[in-house]
C-alpha cells in the first residue's frame, strides 16, 4: 500500500493563498472500481481510498508515514510564478485583448 504526499493546488475560483499551505496523504488505489449493474455508479471495496490527512508540514506527513510503516511518495511541488500586473494595463493604448464594455 502505497501513499502519496503532496501540496493540493489551489481552486480555480480562489485569488488568495489560504489553506493552500497544508500537505495531504491519500492512498493510492490497489483494487480498480466497478460499475454497479443497477445504477451505473462507480464503486469500489477499498476504504483506504476515502482517507485523506492532512498536514501543516511535508515533514509532518513524512514523519507520519514512517512511524506508522506506510511506503509513501512525495510528488514535488509547482514553482510559484508571480503574474506581474498593473491597473494601468486596461487602459493601454495598442492592448492585444478587446475592451469589454
């Protein structure tokens, strides 16, 4: 059983940076989800995949990880690229978008 270490990326609909510095450890899937022949839902009969913990640190979920014998990955973090903006720029002469309204 296999676990997975890493920083969750932010919503699409959040501009700010909170909660976006916890780390998380899901376990990875071992048995493959089957379709039920009724309703079509997908399901699957392994209860570790609904475990989600999260932690302050990537040090925290690593230390957890050891001390309670789970193989673990650390799948690396996205550079941060700040976007560099200007309130003036909706107002350029020659901009390459259209003015909406």
């Amino acid at each position: 059983m296999t676990a997975k270490i890493y920083r969750p990326a932010r919503n699409a609909m959040q501009s700010g940076k909170g909660k976006a510095d916890m780390w998380l450890l899901e376990y990875e899937p071992e048995l493959r989800q089957t379709a039920d022949p009724l309703m079509g839902w997908t399901s699957s009969a392994d209860m570790k995949q609904q475990l989600r913990l999260t932690f302050e640190t990537k040090e925290q979920a690593i230390e957890y990880a050891e001390r309670n014998g789970i193989a673990y990955w650390v799948e690396p973090e996205a550079p941060v690229r700040p976007q560099r903006k200007a309130y003036a720029d909706n107002f350029k002469w020659g901009r390459i978008d259209n003015w909406t309204h």
